[in-house]
C-alpha cells in the first residue's frame, strides 16, 4: 500500500533528521513529524473503515 510506505518513509527521513540534527525539536523535524501525523491518522480511519465493513 502506497500510503503505508509513505509513512515509513517519512518515519526514516524524521529520525535520521533528528539524529543529525541531535534535536527533536529542531523544525524540520517537527514539520516532518507533523505530516507524518496526518498519515498515520489516514491510516487509522482506513483501517477503522475496514474493520466496520
């Protein structure tokens, strides 16, 4: 699933981002968090979709 691996994707770029960074509050570690955010609530509502159906 697409929306799956973008997740992971995004999860890979935000932790190596804020290990380089050494900061996890750093902004762009934040603004990938929250798009990552956004995903993961996608997910869940598919996923809460499917288990009604």
């Amino acid at each position: 699933m697409i929306l799956t691996q973008t997740i992971e994707d995004l999860r890979e770029r935000m932790m190596i981002l804020a290990m380089e960074t050494g900061s996890l509050t750093n902004t762009s570690v934040v603004a990938i968090s929250q798009e990552l955010d956004k995903y993961i609530v996608q997910m869940q509502l598919i996923r809460e979709k499917e288990l009604v159906n």
